[in-house]
C-alpha cells in the first residue's frame, strides 16, 4: 500500500494529515527526536510538539522523559485493536440510540423490508427462520420446498410449526407432537408462500422457479411486527382456514409452560387442547397502554376471519384478550403462555 494510502485510511480514523504522517514516521525511525521528525516527514517544526502532544492522548504515541525528548510508535496492532474496539462499541451504541429513537415516535421496531435474489438465499433465510423462531413457525409452500426445509424441521421439538402443504402422504420428518399439518385447499393455495417465524420475521414468494431460472428467482424479507402480524392472520383466514387438518398436535405431550405470540395460533391449539386452560398473559391493556402480566385461566374463545380472541378469567372478573394490534379488547396480548 502506498504512503498516501496509508495517510487517507488514517485520515478515516481521527487523525489529521500532520499525525498521520508523523506515526508513519515514527514507524520508520523508532524512537526519534521531535526535529528527527520534522526532518522526516516535512512537517514545519512549530507545528511538530503540538502533533506529537495530540498523538500521545490519542494513543498513538509515549513519550520517553529524558533530555532530549523522544517520541516512540505505540504497536500498531495495539493502537488498531484498541480503535476497533471502540469503534464496534460506538456502532453499536449508535444502533441502539436510533432504534430507541424510531421506537419511542413510533411504538415498534424500525421496520424492514429487502428483496432477497437467487432460489439458494432465499433457502438460507427460510432455513433462518425456523432457526432462530422462539416460539412458533407459520408455513404455507409447496411440498418440494417444504423438503428442503427438512433438516430444519426435525430439528426443532422445542417450537410449534403450523404447515400447510399439498400433502399426498405424512413423511416421519413431519409426524412431530408439536406440528400440526393442514392439506392445501384450492385456489388460495396458487397465491403465495409464506414462512414466518413468531413477529420476529417473515420470507415471501411467489412459484417455484425451475432450475435455469434460480439465481434470477425473487422473494421478499420482512422484519417488523406491524406488517408481519398481518402476514399471520393472512396465513390463518385465508389459507389455513381453507385448508383440511390431517395431522393435529399432540396437546398433551408437549413440554409446559408454552408459549405462543399469535392468537390465532393460540386459538388453534385450544381446539385440540380444551377449554379451561390455566395461562398467563403477557401484554399491554389497550386503554390505558400499561405493561401487564396476568394469571389466570381461559374459559372461552372467538374466532372468525374478522375477529380473534380469548375471555379470560382474572382475579375474580373477565378479560378480553386479542393479539397484537387490537383495539376492541381489553388486553393486547404479545405472550401466551399455557401453564397446564
């Protein structure tokens, strides 16, 4: 790398022109006089203490006490561990300063959408998914990509997965306690796959492509949970409640407490569970906006394509609880969390 390379890149890190050019100097003599340096670098002399001084507190310089005065190179491969430290920290600081900014005007996370190129990155963010889902994954695609999502399933026992497909037959990858399976319905079925992973994130696309098409294939990639809450009850009322349930989940050998983030997907256990189910609710109450955490036991539930929630019963009285979004309920509900 050229010398004023090495100066444009230290220029980049704080340094002005002057100290970056006496660090390289200081490089190439060792430990040297402020005049040595002057001599060196071309730096005019009354600026040279000032440089040497600015260097020093920046850490790229000690200062030897002795008559006359020398000036040594910190290591740079200390003096630039330590900047990127702080630089990873600032980017970091800085992320989460924006994200409370964004948060605080708006009340949810900074929402994002890409378009994800190419048939194999569009596996990976799938594979993603179900990957990093904490309490539930949402499917509706093909059979054949379905398959290539296999590993990915069968390795997820700790998750509820909801998966629509064409299914001809149950494969064992697919016969867990806590998958439930539903055979495609007809005409809403050619619209669209979904994977979606709690609110957290959901992938999009359209048909398949065939194989000289991969790389030019298209999907999309969501990230927030306005948009994704929509995906979901778009999953339930148009494909899932159009769909036939060939396989329910095992309510009863599933591991407890269970905790889900969509009401539907809520609703849809209860009606293989029963009712009353001792749960606890996580969320906020809609008129007020105040943060809740309740106890208690759900004794009934409502479910159309317009309208999703639970009655339950609280410290003697009954609440309305929907999902995130609501605003006819008396709870918002963001957790569900089945104790029984």
């Amino acid at each position: 790398m050229k010398e004023e390379e090495i100066v444009e890149k230290l220029q980049r890190l704080g340094l002005t022109k002057y100290e970056s050019l006496a660090y390289i100097t200081l490089l190439k003599l060792g430990p040297s006089k402020a005049t040595d340096i002057t001599k060196e670098s071309g730096i005019p002399h009354t600026r040279v203490y000032d440089v040497l001084s600015s260097l020093h507190r920046k850490g790229f310089v000690d200062v030897m006490q002795g008559s006359p005065r020398l000036y040594k190179p910190v290591n740079p491969e200390v003096v630039l561990e330590r900047i990127k430290e702080d630089f990873i920290e600032d980017i970091e600081n800085l992320k989460k300063a924006f994200m409370d900014l964004y948060r605080g005007v708006h009340g949810e996370e900074l929402p994002e959408i890409w378009t994800i190129q190419g048939f194999d990155n569009t596996v990976e963010r799938a594979e993603y998914v179900i990957r990093t889902a904490k309490h539930e994954v949402l499917i509706n695609t093909p059979f054949e990509f379905l398959k290539l999502l296999k590993s990915e399933i069968r390795a997820r026992k700790d998750i509820i997965f909801v998966i629509i497909s064409n299914f001809e037959e149950i494969p064992d990858w697919l016969k867990g306690d806590n998958v439930i399976l539903a055979r495609s319905g007809g005409a809403p079925w050619l619209m669209a796959s979904w994977i979606i992973g709690d609110i957290e994130y959901a992938l999009f696309f359209g048909a398949l492509p065939k194989d000289r098409r991969r790389e030019k294939f298209y999907s999309f990639w969501a990230k927030s949970p306005k948009i994704i809450q929509n995906y979901m009850h778009w999953f339930y009322t148009i494909y899932f409640d159009n769909s036939e349930v060939i396989k329910p989940l095992n309510y009863e050998k599933l591991p407890k407490p269970l905790a889900l983030v969509n009401i539907r997907t809520l609703i849809t256990l209860l009606k293989f569970a029963g009712l009353p189910r001792k749960a606890e609710i996580v969320g906020k109450m809609v008129e007020t906006k105040g943060l809740v955490n309740l106890r208690g036991t759900i004794v009934e539930y409502e479910y159309t394509p317009l309208t999703a929630n639970i009655t339950f019963r609280y410290n003697g009285s009954e609440l309305k609880v929907g999902g995130i979004g609501s605003y006819f309920e008396d709870v918002e509900g963001e957790r569900f969390i089945l104790l029984e």
